[in-house]
C-alpha cells in the first residue's frame, strides 16, 4: 500500500513513521480507554512494537535494532502518543534511558549479553534514578553500592520508576563512594541489574492521575548483589551516565507532548465541525476557528522544536540546550492546547467517553518527567550563561 511521504523525511523515516501510525491507529487507539482503568503495560503494545523493530530504534543492526535516525525516533513517538500515551512513554523510555547507557558506556561483553534483548524487545527496560529525596536533585542518591568480594551489594530505594515491576532489566543509579573528597556527583555509578536478581524487590505500585500503561513503581534494593561485571562505565561516572542519556529522553518526552497534542487538535476539529450552536457549527464561530488556529500554531512551533533537536542529534552536534527547550516548549504547550482542546468540547470534554478527557490527564505528567520545567529553564539558562 502507498505511504504518504513527506519529503521533509528520509523514506526510511516516512517508513517508521507509518508504521507506527499503523500500530497506534490499530492496536492501541481502539484499546486505550480499556487498558486505561487497567494501570499496566500490555503486551499487545509490547508485541506490536517488538514486532515492527521499535523496542531498539537507537540500537544499530549488530545487537538487532533498528538503527533508526532521532528524526525518525521523533516521528514514532508523536504516532503511538496519539495512540496511548502511556505505551509513548515506556516506549521512550525503554529506547532511551534504559537502552542507551549500554550502548554508549558499556563493554563489548555487556553489550553482547544485554542490547540484543532490549531491541527485540525480549527484554523490557526501565531506569532507576530517582528516590523519595532525590528527583529535581538527583546527585542526593542515598542508595549504595558497597563492594564485597567481586560484587556490589546494593541497598536504598527507587521511586516512580516507570515499568520497574514489569520490567526485566534496570539501569540502577547507586552512591559508591569511590572519591569521598569529591562531591556526591562524582560518586555515583550505575549498574545492569535484572530484575530478577534476588533483593531487587518491588514496593508500591502507585495511584496515579492518567497514563495508565506507564504504571510507576517503588523499587526497593535490599542486598541486592550485583556481579562487578554488571557495573556500566568507571565508578563515579553514574551521574555523566544518567544525565547523558536523558538528552534523548527528553527529545522522546517532548515528541509524547507532541503527538498528545496533535491528537487533542485533531479529536477537536471533529468536535466543532459536528457539533452545533446558536444555529452554526462550532467552527463557525470565530472565536472558536481562532482558537483552533492558535492550537495548531502553537503545536507546530513545538514540533518543529523537536525536529530540530533530533536533528542535531541525527547530525551529532551538541543538542543539550535544544533538547531542554523542545521538552519545555513542548510539554507546556501540549498542556495548553489539549486544555483549550477540552474547553471546546464544553461538558463532554469532562466525560470519560471522550478521548479529550484522557488526554488531559495524561498530557500533564509530561511537564513533570525527565526533569521538571524548571530543570529545563536552568539547562538552558545555564548553557546562554556558560561563555
Ligand atoms: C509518571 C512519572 C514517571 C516517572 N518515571 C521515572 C522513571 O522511570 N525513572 C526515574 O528515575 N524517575 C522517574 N520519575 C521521576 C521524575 O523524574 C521526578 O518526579 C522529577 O525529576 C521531579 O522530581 P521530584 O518529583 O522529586 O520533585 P522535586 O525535585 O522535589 O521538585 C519539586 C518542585 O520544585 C521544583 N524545583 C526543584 N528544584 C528546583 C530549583 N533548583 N529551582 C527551581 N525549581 C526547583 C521542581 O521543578 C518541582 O516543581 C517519574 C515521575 C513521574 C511523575
């Protein structure tokens, strides 16, 4: 069947992007408000994306990924949110933050053992770093790593760790005290832990607002003994990993933002070319058209933001600053318009019915995530003020 190709794309990037608009058009739209009242990560998605080659879109074809482009990572992501938002998140994570570390910081043999899983999606990922204290501030990781005869024991507690329950292997971040002169960031290390290594223990699972197929777990590691072969990169170097890695997380967030957003647009100019008032479309009423028209200017914006920031990773330029302001704008942009999308719905938005009400409890954990606006704005303000 013809694709719709935008020449803006690389075919092989148009070609990613349809298929993913296929799975999120096919399996995971029509099951989105079930799996809502479910609070857990389907397999049909896990399937479906595993099945496409979206579980390793980062990874090259050597460990069986795809060895897609960021643009293309990008274009995915705005898909399967406009599907399920929370099967965009575990998706991003998964190709990101969980994947990534090993890619980029691990050895030949961790690589051999581990990316191939993780591609093929026989293996889900998740990523531990923040605990109840440490969020915005993650070099107050209080959680340890103590070596002990050729392993690490680790002890302390994970919060909001997305999938961490259904997940088969985390990135863990843990405090090892290799330069106790230095400061707490220069003392972290992060290690490959299965989870199913005895002590990695799973705590509660959370109530949450929306995105219920992201659910978050509290992960909690009790002695929890790791070979030292399972350390990823030098120690002390946990935190340059972390933060590394969610560069492409936050491009992943704010493509999620992006495709919640393009859906609210979309459900809306439905809405308001059936529904009628005072004798006329919702439509024809100016002010309405007027705000439909801001909606998608302010979404375009975003999503051009977002391109760019893939686009520098595609072209491996530093993308810091850019991948901060795409995760800003989009996210607090995504939130606005899918509320102005509500707004046009009047009192259906607030009914369960309707996919608007959905996609307004699950836009709002975006601007949270992968750090918090605020972050973004010091990411930025700090790179404008670095010279
Ligand atoms: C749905 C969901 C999924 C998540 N998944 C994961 C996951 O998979 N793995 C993981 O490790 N973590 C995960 N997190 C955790 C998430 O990254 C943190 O919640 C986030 O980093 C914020 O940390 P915090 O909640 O501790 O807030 P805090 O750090 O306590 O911040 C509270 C408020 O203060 C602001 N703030 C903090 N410091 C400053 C400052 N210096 N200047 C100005 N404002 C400031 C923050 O922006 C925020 O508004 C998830 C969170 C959610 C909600």
């Amino acid at each position: 069947m013809m694709i719709n190709m935008n020449p803006l794309f690389s075919e092989e990037e148009n070609l990613v992007k349809d298929l993913a608009q296929k799975i999120a058009t096919k399996v995971l739209k029509p099951n989105s408000n079930t799996w809502s009242k479910q609070s857990h990560f389907p397999k049909a998605a896990l399937d479906a994306f595993a099945e496409s080659g979206l579980m390793g879109m980062l990874i090259p074809e050597a460990y069986q990924g795809s060895n897609a482009t960021y643009t293309a990572y990008a274009l995915a992501l705005i898909e399967i949110a406009k599907g399920d938002a929370g099967c965009s998140t575990v998706l991003s994570v998964h190709n990101s933050v969980a994947s990534l570390p090993i890619l980029q910081f691990g050895d030949d043999q961790q690589k051999n053992l581990f990316l191939a899983d993780l591609a093929t999606g026989k293996k889900l990922g998740c990523f531990c770093l923040t605990e109840p204290q440490a969020g915005s501030d993650a070099s107050n990781i209080q959680t340890t790593a103590v070596k002990i005869q050729g392993q690490y024991r680790l002890n302390g507690v994970k919060q909001f760790i997305t999938v961490g329950h259904q997940a088969q292997l985390a990135i863990v971040i843990a405090h090892s005290q290799p330069f106790p002169h230095l400061p707490p960031s220069k003392n972290l290390t992060a290690f490959i832990v299965p989870t199913d290594t005895k002590g990695f223990n799973v705590g509660r699972i959370e109530h949450k607002m929306g995105q219920a197929t992201a659910p978050i777990a509290q992960i909690i590691l009790e002695n929890c003994d790791i070979p030292e072969s399972y350390r990823l990169g030098a120690e002390g170097e946990g935190y340059k990993i972390a933060l590394s890695q969610l560069e492409s997380g936050r491009i992943g967030i704010a493509a999620q933002a992006v495709g919640m957003a393009e859906a609210a647009l979309e459900e809306s100019i439905l809405y308001t070319t059936q529904r009628q008032t005072f004798g006329k479309y919702l439509y024809e009423h100016q002010a309405i058209s007027f705000k439909l028209a801001d909606m998608a200017t302010k979404l375009a914006a975003a999503k051009q933001l977002v391109l760019y920031a893939a686009k520098l990773k595609d072209l491996k330029l530093p993308a810091l600053k850019a991948a901060a302001q795409a995760k800003l704008f989009a996210t607090e942009q995504a939130e606005k318009i899918v509320s102005d999308a509500l707004q046009l719905f009047g009192g259906y938005g607030y009914l369960q019915d309707f996919a608007i009400e959905q996609i307004y409890r699950d836009v709002r954990a975006t601007t949270l995530y992968e750090g918090t606006s605020e972050i973004q704005k010091m990411i930025i303000a700090r790179e404008l003020l670095k010279h």
